[in-house]
C-alpha cells in the first residue's frame, strides 16, 4: 500500500512493510577549498559539464554512508559531488567530483554548494547556523536545518519529541554532578545514563553512572549534559523510514539491533518475534516524527523494547543508518536509494523485504589486516553472501565493513552472516 502524497499513512506488519557506479578508470583532479572562495572553472549548476541535465547531489561528508549513497545514484545517472576531510575518506575513493575541506566552515560551504542542485549529508555535524545560511542562498538543503538540529542536539530532540507525546524516557539537562544526582533520586535511583547533548556517536559521549562521584567525566567536555533513567529494556529496535518534500513516505520492517561495546554488532530484519501490533505503533510513530519534524531523506528513530511491552525513543539519525544496511540485499529499494529519491523528490521506491530474513553484520577490524584473502572462504562457503566493504585501513575495533545473508531459516542466516563476519576480521579461521 503507497501512502499518497501530503499524507502519512498507517504502516503494516513487518511482513508486509508499507510504503506510508562505477568511478572513472582515472579519478578526476582531487580539489582544495578554503574560505578564500571556490576555485576557477567550476562545474556548472545543474548537470554534468557536457549539457546533460541530469541533478548534482552534493554529500557533506566522505564515510561509507556516502560512498553507499553514491553507489545508489550510479543507475539513476546522478552527479555526486562530495566534501570529504581528506582524499582516503571511503567515499572520495570512489565519487569522481571531491572536494576537499572544512565541513565547519561557511564559505568552504558555499563554494561548494555551487553547482549542486542538493545538498544532503552523511553526518549531522554541520553547524545548523551554516546550513541557515544555505537555505537562504536558495540552497535546497534535505534534511533542513529545522529538522536536523534534532539529530545534533540531544536536548532539542527530547524537548520536542516530549512536545509531540513521543514516549521518551525520563530525563532533563544536569548542570553539574549534584544535579546528576538529584535527577537519580527523581528517576528511582543511581545507575543514569549521561549524554554530551552534541557530537557523540557509536556509544562515545555516553556514560552509565553508578553514583555523584561517577558523574564528573561527562561535564569535563564543557557542553550541556542530558540525564536519562537507565530503561529496563529487552532488546533494541529501529524503526526506518524515507519521507519526500511533499510528505511521500514509505516504512521499512522494523529491525532487532544488537549492540557490542555500544556499537552496533548486529541487525536482523524483521525482528523476530515482535508483536505485530507493536510493530505497527513503531512503524507509526517513526512516520509521525518525521512529519512533525518535518524530516526529507532518511530517518533512523532507534528504539527500547521495554519489559512491560512499550517502546521508547532512544535517538534519531536523519541520514541512512546502520540499522538499514540490511536493505542494500534484502529489501526491493534500499535505504540508500529512497535517501537518494527523497532528497531530488522522486517518486519513493518500494520497502518490502525480498527473503523472509535478511541479517547484516558490522564487519568490524582485528589483528589480521589483509581482508581480501579472506574472500577466497568466505564466497566458496556462501555464493550468496553479500560482502560490502568501505575502502578503509583495518584498525581494531574499526567498522570497515559488513555482510549482508538473507533467506528462510533465521537460525541459518544469522550463522551465515556471523561466521563471514568473524572470518574476515579473523576471529576464526575455520
């Protein structure tokens, strides 16, 4: 079932999830920016340079969601053009147009959002003041800076999403370790949790405290601090969605996400056993956020399962998440396909899941660091494993990758995407 333009429909089971390239043979001359303005010769606005009028997309940002992003628009013979930090960034390796420079600063910015019909992104750094001042250059910006604050500022997100009745656990800005404490006493008791309000991610800038005295490392940062009761959950979830600029939007199945060390380690889709009509309310609630917030492109809303069978808010991510990896093999359009559809407002593409299962594992850096000779086992084992890796040096603990199995037998598929998984990073060898 399609949700019409300008409406936000009902989502369905998680059976039935409702919709509600190849780089040149020689990359193209790496380009610098600084504040002193674009360089000469620039591309023209709103196409290739040969008159072909097909949209650039701008991407602020070079990590793999870029990279990933790119490879989504090569068959639709879209222009990307990127703003990396550096040339080895995942997605410089591959996109042919890259710029090099400061994502923090505006007229590295503006120059190079000229020439782009789009700018989106593949994080949520950019100061929202300088996005502003896009928009106002007529910029199109997806997602707008109105939307995206509440993917960099934890405690404008909690303020308006207690605004609109999203259940949220309990929490308020601290100022300082006694504050920490007389929040504990407010929430039931020590252990809280603690977040920076801006800029941590991948369980940095989060902190478990067991007491007063535990409370000190996160007011060291010197930026606001949020203070959330530590929630009795079973397991998480996200709930993925895509929404247009005329409010076209389409639900992915609402995924299970297994966290290690406060990284995302696994994500199987659908979550097993979930009660259909949970999965509906989650599905709701994502697509209802997104339309309060006004959101274009891709949103994550990671979620608790609690004991007592609720869901709470966690985050939001406004960009392709890791939870929709799963999507590049196991859905009819991927996460970053309808990102790429959103933000140029085209029709959105199909959600539904091809296999009954479909499971991905972070591939993440070990002590064995030439991955490729572990292709060789990994592909003869399973000829249907789905390898996708970013291009990046293997350092411990790293996210350089990760595998995509899908099929009929959940306990099957979860062992095949676990064992690739393990074998490439070389915790196993057999």
């Amino acid at each position: 079932m399609a949700v019409s333009a300008g409406e936000e429909g009902a989502a369905g089971s998680q059976g039935n999830a409702v919709r509600c390239g190849t780089p040149p043979s020689a990359p193209a001359p790496v380009r610098h920016l600084s504040a002193t303005g674009p360089p000469s010769g620039g591309p023209r606005r709103g196409g290739y340079s040969g008159g072909v009028t097909f949209p650039v997309v701008g991407m602020v940002g070079g990590g793999q969601l870029a990279r990933m992003t790119h490879e989504a628009g090569i068959p639709l013979g879209l222009k990307f053009k990127l703003l990396s930090d550096t040339p080895q960034d995942s997605a410089a390796q591959v996109v042919s147009e890259v710029v090099i420079g400061d994502y923090r600063d505006l007229d590295t910015l503006r120059a190079f959002a000229r020439g782009c019909d789009v700018i989106t992104f593949d994080h949520e750094h950019v100061p929202t003041e300088h996005l502003r001042a896009l928009e106002a250059d007529g910029i199109p910006v997806r997602p707008g800076p109105d939307a995206l604050v509440h993917a960099q500022d934890k405690g404008v997100m909690r303020a308006r999403l207690t605004e609109i009745g999203a259940p949220c656990p309990r929490h308020r800005l601290v100022r300082d370790p006694a504050d920490a404490a007389a929040f504990a006493a407010e929430a039931g008791g020590f252990p809280v949790i603690l977040k920076t309000v801006r800029g941590g991610y991948d369980g940095k800038g989060v902190w478990v405290v067991r007491s007063e005295e535990d409370a000190a490392e996160p007011f060291r940062a010197g930026v606001p601090v949020l203070a959330e009761e530590k929630v009795d959950f079973v397991r998480e979830l996200a709930a993925n969605i895509v929404r247009s600029p005329h409010g076209q939007a389409v639900a992915y199945p609402v995924v299970e996400s297994i966290q290690v060390d406060g990284v995302c380690d696994t994500v199987i889709a659908p979550a097993p056993g979930l009660d259909e009509r949970l999965a509906g309310e989650a599905q709701q609630l994502a697509l209802r956020i997104a339309a309060e917030l006004g959101v274009v492109g891709h949103l994550a809303v990671e979620l608790f399962e609690t004991r007592d069978g609720r869901i709470l808010v966690n985050e939001l991510a406004m960009r392709p998440h890791n939870s929709g990896h799963w999507t590049q093999d196991g859905a009819i359009t991927s996460q970053f396909a309808n990102h790429v559809r959103a933000v140029l407002d085209l029709p959105l593409g199909d959600p539904r899941p091809r296999a009954p299962w479909t499971v991905m594992c972070n591939v993440l850096g070990g002590d064995y660091p030439d991955m490729y000779q572990a292709y060789l086992h990994c592909m003869a084992r399973d000829p249907q494993l789905k390898i996708h890796m970013y291009g990046k040096d293997v350092k411990p603990g790293r996210k350089v990758g990760h595998v995509n199995t899908y099929g009929d037998d959940l306990a099957d598929v979860r062992e095949r995407a676990r064992h690739a998984a393990d074998y490439l990073r070389g915790t196993i060898t057999e």
